[in-house]
C-alpha cells in the first residue's frame, strides 16, 4: 500500500514538473470597444489639418511638455501632414492603432472619427491637428485613459495650443503653408527651442510683426479646439 501511495505522488510530482506545450499557452481573449472622436475648432481663421488619432498603451506618449518633439509630430505641426504619425501603429510596438481624420477641419466645423480597439493592445488616446497657419502650433492632447469609459459615457476636453518648438514663429508667407501664406511646410532644420511648449500666440503684420503674412483675425485664444471622445460599443 505504502509503495502505491509512493507511486502515485511520484508520477503527480513528475506531472507537475512538466513543460507547458505552446499549443497549450491560451491567447488573451480580445476586448474590443468602439469609440467616435470628434473635434470641434473653436479659432476664428485658423484651419485645422487632418486629424491624427492614436491609440496605444501608456508607454507611448505623443509628446511632452519641455521636451522635443519627434520627427513625426513635427512633420505634422509644420506642414500638417499626419502620415508619419499614422505610420506609427506599424513602426512602434506601443502603438496598437491609428485613424486619419476625414479633412480640413474649417473654423466653427467639426469632425469625427470611429475606431474599433482591442483594450487588451491600447487603453488611451492621443489627438492631435496643426494650426496651418502658423509655422509649428498644434492642438494636441495625449495618454488620454479610454479603457474606464462605459457604453454610452463621454470624455471632454478643451484643447490647448501647442508649439513643436521646431521652427521660429516668424509667421512669414515663405514658412506658413496655410491659405494666408502658402509657404513650406516641414523642414527638418529645427532653428526654434526644439522643446515642446504652450504655444505665445500669434503677433500678425496689424500688431507691428514685420515678417508676418497674418493678420489680426488670424490670432486665436485658448482653447483652439474641443475634443469629445465617446465609447459607442
């Protein structure tokens, strides 16, 4: 009786020590959860260049206060071009998803985006748009917590103005690319602070600023826009 008893604790002892098959490794189940983002633009003259939405787990951050801005945030503040920072649900492994905004987001107009996530990849959100006629402003809000949001709940936020820190502000025609100029776009020579910082505003040609293809009615006060994320499934 004693040897039997001895045989079977081995063999359980031999059974749990045995390596799990990969077959046998269960997948996270996935989670999804729907989501509409909408931003409204709140400036007098200032276009809004097409939306960037990201969303990503909080190891990823679309930018920091007093830090310099990544290459792809400022191809999109300076000429408004969101590719770059769309690519990044493929060149960065902390970034699940991305979705575009469907344009010109005009003065006064909104628009919205729906996106479909797996909460297990991605549990917050970053926006972000460019002031087009500025050299590098942008609205932008980033590591937004999404994963809390019930069916039905909404998350509103007012959206500062935001300067890369990438290109002086001397609000010229050959360096804004907005309608009020048509200038450049990006160009990879940082001659500003290179650090990401709330954005001074603009002077414009009717406030004594020389080199400046504004006008007054292209100035614009905080917040530049308003951002409603709403989970719809």
């Amino acid at each position: 009786m004693k040897y039997r008893l001895l045989m079977i604790a081995t063999s359980a002892g031999l059974l749990a020590g045995c390596p799990i098959e990969d077959d046998d490794v269960q997948e996270p189940v996935p989670d999804t959860a729907s989501y509409t983002v909408s931003v409204k633009n709140l400036t007098p003259n200032q276009p809004l260049s097409p939306l960037a939405i990201l969303a990503h787990n909080a190891q990823y951050s679309l930018f920091e206060i007093g830090q310099p801005s990544s290459n792809p945030l400022e191809v999109m503040a300076e000429g408004g071009d969101n590719s770059n920072l769309l690519a990044e649900s493929a060149n960065n492994v902390n970034v699940g998803y991305s979705a575009s905004g469907t344009g010109v987001i005009l003065p006064g107009a909104s628009d919205s985006v729906s996106l479909t996530i797996d909460t297990n990849v991605a549990q917050q959100l970053s926006v972000a748009s460019m002031l087009v006629n500025t050299n590098d402003g942008f609205v932008g809000e980033t590591q937004l917590d999404i994963g809390s949001l019930a069916i039905g709940e909404s998350l509103n936020i007012n959206m500062a103005v935001w300067d890369a820190g990438t290109e002086a502000n001397d609000e010229s025609a050959a360096a804004v690319p907005g309608p009020a100029a048509g200038g450049e776009g990006y160009n990879s020579i940082r001659d500003d602070n290179d650090r990401v910082s709330f954005h001074a505003g603009v002077i414009s040609q009717d406030d004594g600023l020389a080199s400046s293809a504004l006008n007054a009615t292209h100035r614009f006060l905080n917040p530049g826009a308003r951002l409603t994320i709403t989970r719809t499934e």
